[in-house]
C-alpha cells in the first residue's frame, strides 16, 4: 500500500502548525510571559525559537521524511539494531501521557463555550468567576463529559486519516484560528488603558532576567513548537518529496510565535485594562478572561457573551489540532508497527487516553488525596512529560541526527537531494551538534532542580 501523504505543501505546512499551535500559544505563553516580566521574556523567548527551536524542528523533519516512518519505528529504520529505537518509543509514550492530561484542559474550554452561550458570564464579578471555575474543575462529573467528548473528536478526525482528517481540518481550521485571534486582538488594544498592557508587552525590562527566565523561555519554545517527542516528525514522513524542511520548520516557528505573541496582545491589554495582574497565572484564560469581558463590554448587552464565545471556540480549535496531532503519533505506531488498522489502533489510544483523563481530572477534585510523589495525576503528567520527557527527547533527537546520522543524509533531506540551495546547512549542523544538546541539558537539569 502507497503511505499517505499530504496533499501539498500547504497542506503539510498547516497540519505542522495546527500542531504547534495549541493551549501552550495560547494559555501557557501568556501566563508565562507574565511571570517573567514581560518584553524581555518575549525576546528571550523569540531566540530560543530561532536558535534551538528551528534546528531541532529541522532534525525531526530529517528523521520523519527519511524513514518515512512514525517516530515510533523511524528510528529502527534509520538505525537498525541500535538502542536509538528507545527514541522513538519515548515519544510514543511522551505522546500518550501528553494527550491524557491536555484533553482535560481541552475538554474546559467546551465547557466555557456552552456557558458563554448561554449567557452564564452575565452579570458576574471577579469572584464569581473564581468560584465557579473552582467548582466545575473539581466536579466529578461535567469536566468527564467534556473530555470524553473532545476525545471523540479527536478520534474521529484521526480515523479519517491523513489527507481527508487531519489535513482537511488544519486548512479550514487554521485560517479560521487566525482570523479569530486577529480581531479579539484588535478589540483588546482599543479598550481603556490597554496602553499599559502594550507597554509591558513591548518593553523589556531587563532587571527582571536571570537564569530562570531564560530556561523557562527555552522550555516554553519546545513545549510550543511541539518539539521532542517525535509529533511533528510523525507529520514529516507524511511530507512528500518536493516539501523544503527549512522552510516549512521557518513557516511554523513565525506562525506559532505570531499566534503566541497576539495571544499576548489579547490578554494583557484587556487584563490591563481591567485591573488584573499579569502574573495571575495558569487560571488567566479560565477566570480572569470572562471576567475581563465582561467588564470591559458589559455596556452593551450580548456583546461579552459574543467575545467569550468566539475565544473559547477559538482556543478549542487550537487545542484540537494539538490533540490531533500527539493521537497520530501514537494510532500510527500502533499501526505500524502491530499491523492493527488505523481504526483499531485509535481505539485503543483514545480508550487509554480517557482512562488517564479521567484519572488527571479528577485528580483536581475528589482523587486529590491520591499523589504519587507528592502529586496528582494531573500534575504528575504534566511535571513527567514537559518537565523529564520532552527535554530528553529533544536532546537525543539533536545528538541522532548531528552524531549518529552521516551528514550526508542530513544534507540530502534539506537540499531534497541537491534540488534546493541551502546556505543555512553548515550553520545548522553546528548549532545541532554542539549547541542544542549543552542547552537543552541545561533546561533538563535545571527543571529538575539540580543547580
Ligand atoms: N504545541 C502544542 C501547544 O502549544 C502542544 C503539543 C502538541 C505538544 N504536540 C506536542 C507539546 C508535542 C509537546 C510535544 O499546545
């Protein structure tokens, strides 16, 4: 059987995108940006992108088209009889573990659309909104339904497979995405007092950097870019042979960092302008921005209800060709390497993924008393992939491709066989070779908590 392809460049560039561009741009971003100052944190954060981001993209790309494989067994394609091949598991796993908790995450923002349709927000004040986002996160029942539905969804677009589900829905989706973004972000800056909340966007101030700022941006670049777990060099073997790697890894990183930086220009003008402050943290999205339309369009009846809806449902789409994403990973392993159809193969993922959601969401309520090394389910999974796996992926996937793979092979995959000039190689080599791993081990040892 011929391997799925996506039908165009475009096609690839997008799916690549609706990856990377997720919960991380849109809710992690901001909250991080906010409790590191801002400006200089944004500028930090745009070199990490360039600098390690982009190669290490590249390198997965390398791997991807090469084997024309899934992470899951590319690496036994490449290096037969090696040890490299526990890459490629990793990430299937990373993928899996992944899946399990951000569906939860996910599955709010359905949550937040109905009651904003609804006109829930109506007439609330801060604290409402506090409360009642405590007491849905923690109820036992309704954030299940919500994950067992964005799972499904998910699911569903998975099966229908490369070019029908997951490239169709990333062209329509993605421009839509944009759209949304662009117009919430105009609204934002034209309230009162959205000055202040340019100002700290856009001017840094560089007393506040340290170490930590700088880790963190680097770990928020790979977290965003949707980098070492092997998602994204899934998509590659999809690519065909005309697809530029550079160019396509140049295109996601602008487009991811565009979405990230205006997610940035929606959220802090208007929490500015309302008073909040910036470094109110992961609950931003879920408790402040309702809050922050209501107040800022309260005047005007249903205009609050129409802005948070098209937030939520924007965020959710962003979340979906996430959640997309990390179920190929794994439905393609399990494909590839069982020879379980695609079908079978998502079932078993999606049944697994929702087993670990419901563990990781009622982790924040009635099972918090249950802890593994002194943490929930939920933040167990988050602290083990984003935190130990995905900085050991990205490292090991830069040491591969810079070490273990002639150069050949990388140069062949870059120039598409000599068909395309690629000034940037020797650049990029070195970058891989010596200055991702010695930074990306700097992340991994001081998450840990090491130095
Ligand atoms: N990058 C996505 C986001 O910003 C999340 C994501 C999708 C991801 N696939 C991934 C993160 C693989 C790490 C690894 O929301």
């Amino acid at each position: 059987m011929e391997r799925a392809n996506f039908g165009s460049k475009i096609g690839a560039i997008l799916a690549a995108a609706g990856s990377a561009v997720g919960l991380g741009n849109i809710w992690r971003f901001p909250y991080e940006a906010g409790n590191h100052g801002g400006a200089a944190f944004i500028l930090i954060y745009l070199g990490c992108v360039c600098l390690l981001g982009l190669p290490i993209m590249i390198a997965e790309f390398t791997v991807g088209r090469r084997s024309k494989a899934s992470t899951g067994k590319a690496y036994s394609i490449l290096a037969p009889d090696t040890q490299w091949k526990w890459i490629g598991y990793l990430g299937v796993l990373a993928g899996a573990l992944i899946l399990g908790y951000y569906s939860v995450v996910a599955g709010w923002t359905l949550e937040y659309i109905v009651e904003a349709l609804g006109n829930g927000f109506a007439g609330k004040g801060a604290e409402d909104f506090v409360a009642s986002f405590q007491s849905f996160s923690q109820d036992p029942v309704r954030p299940l339904v919500w994950l067992v539905v964005f799972l499904l969804a998910t699911h569903f677009i998975v099966v229908k497979g490369v070019k029908k589900g997951i490239e169709r829905s990333a062209k329509i989706l993605m421009p839509m995405l944009f759209i949304l973004i662009l117009i919430l972000a105009v609204c934002s800056m034209t309230l009162p007092n959205a000055g202040k909340g340019l100002e700290f966007l856009l001017k840094p101030d560089f007393s506040k950097v340290d170490q930590d700022v700088f880790l963190g941006a680097m770990g928020q670049a790979f977290f965003s870019l949707s980098l070492g777990m092997g998602c994204l060099s899934t998509y590659a073997s999809y690519f065909g042979s005309e697809t530029k790697l550079g160019k396509t890894a140049l295109s996601v990183g602008v487009i991811d960092t565009f979405v990230a930086i205006l997610a940035g220009f929606i959220i802090f003008p208007a929490a500015f302008s309302v008073g909040i402050q910036p470094d109110a943290g992961p609950s931003l999205i879920f408790i402040t921005l309702p809050n922050v339309f209501q107040q800022a369009f309260g005047a005007i009846p249903y205009l609050p209800m129409l802005f948070s809806v098209m937030f939520y449902v924007l965020l959710a789409l962003a979340a979906l060709t996430s959640t997309i994403s990390m179920h190929e990973v794994v439905t393609a392993f399990l494909n590839e390497q069982f020879g379980l159809s695609r079908s079978k193969a998502a079932v078993i993922v999606t049944s697994f993924c929702m087993i670990l959601g419901v563990a990781s969401s009622l982790s924040l309520g009635i099972w918090s008393e249950y802890t593994l090394f002194g943490l929930g389910c939920f933040d167990f999974l988050d602290f083990l992939t984003a935190k130990i796996m995905l900085p050991l992926g990205g490292l090991l996937v830069a040491v591969f491709v810079a070490w273990y793979l002639k150069r050949s092979v990388s140069y062949d995959e870059v120039t598409n066989y000599g068909l395309q000039k690629a000034p940037y190689f020797p650049v990029y080599m070195f970058i891989l070779k010596y200055i991702a791993p010695v930074a990306i081990a700097m992340i991994f040892i001081n998450e840990l908590g090491w130095i």
